[in-house]
C-alpha cells in the first residue's frame, strides 16, 4: 500500500481567557499571564511594567489593579517548552515590537504630562532593562536548548536552523550587552560623573575597540566552532537513530522473509507492512500514527487491515485531515467495508485505491477498484453490506453515498459529509 | 481568516482616521499639537497596527 497525506493546520482552541500565571510568574503571574494571552514573551510585558514604573509610578499601580481583578489560572508546566511556544508562534515578534512601542509612546506621552521621574534616571534604566531582558532571554533560550531532549531525529534542514540560530544568538546576546553598557554611560554622562573624566573614558573606549577588534577573529572562530559542533551531533544522533530504525524494522523484516520463504502470501503480507512503515516514516519522520489519531490515519489503518486481511494493494491518498469524531468516524466505516467489498469482488490482480479530500465545509472519500464491476440494481435485497454498512451507515450520519458501478467497468464508492466549518 | 486579515485593516484605518483628525483640529487651531505629543501619538499609531497585525497573523 502506498500512502499519501498533506495534513492541513489543525484549528487550535480559541484565545485562552486573561488570567495570571503564578507557575510561570516571578512575583504573581501577572505578566506571565498577560504575556501568553497577548502570545508574547513575558519578559517584555516585566519590561513595560518596569518602564511605566518611571513614569510616575503607574507600572506598580496598574499591576496592583491587575493582582486583585485577575483570577489566578491553573498552573501548567513552566520552562522552556511553554517559552520555546511563545516564540514560535507567529506574530510574536510583531506583537512584542507593537506592544514595545505602545509603552514607549505611553513613557513620551506621561513624560510630555510632567508625571515623569527623571531624563537622566529613566531612559538608561528602560535602555538597561532592555539589554538585560535580551541578555536573560538569550541565556534562558540557551540553557532550554542544551537541557532539550534528543531523543527524536532532527527533521530535514534542522542542522543548518541550528546553525542559523546559534549565530542569530550571538547577535542577540551582543546586542543586549551593547544595550547595557550604552545605559550605563548614558546615566553616568546624565548625572555629570562623566564630565571630569572625558579623557580617561575616550582612552577607555579606544582600548576595548581595539581589543575588541583585536579578538573579534577568535571569538568569531569560536563561535563557529561552537556552531559546528552542535550541527555534527545532531548529525550523528541523526545517523544513531537511523541505524537503530532500519535495525528494528528494515533486518527485522527481512529475517522473518527469509524464515517465511515457503510461503509467498506472507511474504508479500510481510513486503506491504514494512513498505507502509517505511513511507510513513520517510513521509513525517516518525512512526505512523495512531488509527484514532484523525481521519487519514483511520483510512490508513482501515486500508492496512483490509490489505493484510485479503492481500490486495491498497493506495491510500489524503488530502487535508480532520480529527475523528462520531461522523467522521463513520465515514472511516462506510470506507472500511468498501474497501472489503473491493478486496473481496475485484479480484487480487485489481489494484484498490482510496482518495479522501478534507475542506473546511466538508469530507470526501472516493474508494475505487479496476475490477469486473457489477450492476448496483441487481444486488439481491439479502445482501445488505453495501445497503446498511455504507449507504445507510453515511445516512444516519448526515452523509450520504453514491456507487458509480458498471459490468466491467470497475466500481467507485463516494461517500461525502457536509461539515459545519 | 477574515476576521483576523478585517483586525489588522480595520485597526490601521481606525488609527490613520485618528492621526489624521489630530492633525486636522492641530490645522483648524482647535488644539496645540506640539512636537512633544506627536512623537507618542506616531508610536502608538505604529506600535497599535503592529500588535493587531501580529494578532491576525497568529489567527490565520
């Protein structure tokens, strides 16, 4: 059997209600609660609350606010993972820029009211919150990415995105230190503590840019070297864990073909399941999933049992996929017991097919064989396979089935089922 | 997916309809807009466009 899924986005649950996260919180949750509502980091929402914090006071105020009106949400698994989904969403950055410059323009607009601190202490504390964020958030990243587990293979192009995003971590931790220290000058030159010591800080800055040019070969260097060898681990987990696949399923098979030489029909039982493995596993990388995990995969699991069961190829080609519930399950039944009567009718020299199409609104699946065909008007009233176990099956499921069949013209079986989007 | 991609435009129009307001009462000289108070408007302007944008991204 030969498959074929393109799985579409699974629709994921609804906007998670505004609540805070003590698990994930460093104080009450409030930020880490704020933070996976709006899908961005919660260092950034700390850093808005600490930069409101100068302008006149209102970041503790509004905290405060949120502590007592906000229920207190379950508490979930804290670290790296819950980080590492934040990131990756999409949008986050352009969410986390747009709240960034929303409390800017909020530090503008309280500075322009006169509810405002000081120029010479709040712009290098929000420049020097901003750096330290970057700093920590690069740290936190890092030290998740080495305590990650490697226990699945790197999926194709992993090696160069790590690659790419130790280097983009350089970038980023350089950034953040850079941020640092400019707050740092920038609230000595603000407070006067510059003003007698211009030439000792001229030659300062000259020496670390010239040692900084000086070692700025070597620290790239390592870096790459760095680079390099996490990319050659994850190569050879990579080649581990191919080695360990092929030797639990590839020689395995092939022993039980060799014991089994005698017998040609499970030989060919034996060929078809570890074909299915092998393409599933060349398809996503991990071992096929479960028959209840969706739709396609009960198509498959259906098309599996009744190509062992009656040793007839079987094609299986999904396009898009829906989660299994009580209709779409029984779509997966109507196509078990066609893909039976084509085993069955069509003769083991007639190849099989099943093609399911998933949209929004609804499920389609064709099961056809190249088989003698048969006139559907002259099934006997006795025989109520195709009568109850598909069409009327479809039926009380809100579906429906049509049999396009022909005396030698093979037989296609469509079962369709409108869904509510 | 409409929804979402209708979030970002009708939040970019909504703020663009609001600058341009600002700016017209600054013209007619029914209020002072300073340079002091445009600087936070154009940043929340952008920063409120990028959220929503951010947003409707998330949800297509």
């Amino acid at each position: 059997m030969t498959t074929a899924a393109t799985p579409t986005p699974t629709p994921g649950p609804g906007p998670a209600p505004l609540r805070r996260d003590p698990a994930r919180g460093l104080l009450a949750g409030v930020c880490a609660g704020v933070g996976e509502r709006l899908g961005v980091d919660p260092m950034i929402v700390r850093l808005v609350v600490v930069a409101l914090t100068f302008a006149g006071g209102i970041g503790p105020v509004l905290y405060l606010l949120a502590w007592i009106v906000l229920p207190a949400g379950p508490a979930g698994p804290a670290g790296a993972p819950a980080a590492e989904r934040l990131r990756t969403r999409p949008g986050t950055w352009r969410v986390a820029a747009g709240v960034g410059l929303l409390a800017l323009g909020a530090l503008l607009a309280f500075r322009e009211l006169g509810v405002w601190f000081s120029d010479a202490i709040a712009w290098p504390l929000v420049l020097a919150a901003a750096g330290a964020a970057l700093v920590w958030r690069q740290s936190a990243r890092q030290r998740a990415t080495e305590a990650a587990p490697t226990a699945d293979p790197p999926l194709p192009g992993q090696v160069e995105a790590a690659s790419r995003e130790a280097a983009v971590g350089v970038y980023r931790g350089g950034f953040g230190v850079a941020l640092i220290v400019g707050a740092a000058l920038l609230f000595l030159y603000a407070n006067g503590a510059l003003s007698g010591l211009g030439e000792m800080v001229l030659t300062a800055v000259v020496v670390v840019v010239a040692a900084g040019l000086i070692l700025a070969p070597f620290w790239w260097g390592l870096a790459t070297n760095l680079a390099a060898e996490r990319a050659e681990r994850i190569r050879s987990q990579e080649r581990a864990e191919l080695g360990a696949h092929l030797h639990d399923s590839v020689l395995q098979t092939l022993a039980l073909v060799q014991k089994r030489a005698d017998d040609p029909r499970a030989v060919a039982q034996l060929a078809r399941r570890q074909e299915r493995e092998l393409r599933a596993w060349l398809q996503s990388g991990r071992p096929a999933p479960a028959p209840d995990a969706s739709l396609a995969a009960g198509l498959q699991a259906a098309a599996a049992e009744v190509e062992d069961a009656h040793g007839v190829p079987i094609e299986v080609v999904a396009v898009g996929d829906a989660p299994l519930d009580d209709d779409t399950r029984a779509v997966v039944d109507a196509a078990r017991e066609a893909l039976v009567n084509a085993a069955k009718f069509a003769g083991e020299d007639a190849p099989v097919a099943v093609y399911a199409e998933v949209t929004d609104g609804r499920v389609q699946v064709f099961v056809r064989d190249r088989g003698a065909g048969f006139d559907p008007a002259a099934v006997p009233p006795d025989r109520r396979g195709l009568r109850e176990s598909v069409v009327g099956r479809m039926e009380r499921h809100g579906g429906r089935a049509v049999v396009h069949a022909a005396p030698g013209a093979g037989t296609e079986v469509e079962l369709t089922l409108e869904r509510t989007p | 997916m409409r929804r979402a991609s209708d979030l970002a435009a009708l939040t970019g129009g909504l703020v663009t309809v609001a600058l341009g307001g600002l700016l017209a009462l600054d013209a007619a000289g029914a209020i002072r807009l300073s340079f002091g108070w445009l600087w936070p408007a154009l940043l929340a302007a952008v920063g409120a466009i990028l959220v929503a944008s951010g947003l409707a991204q998330r949800d297509r």
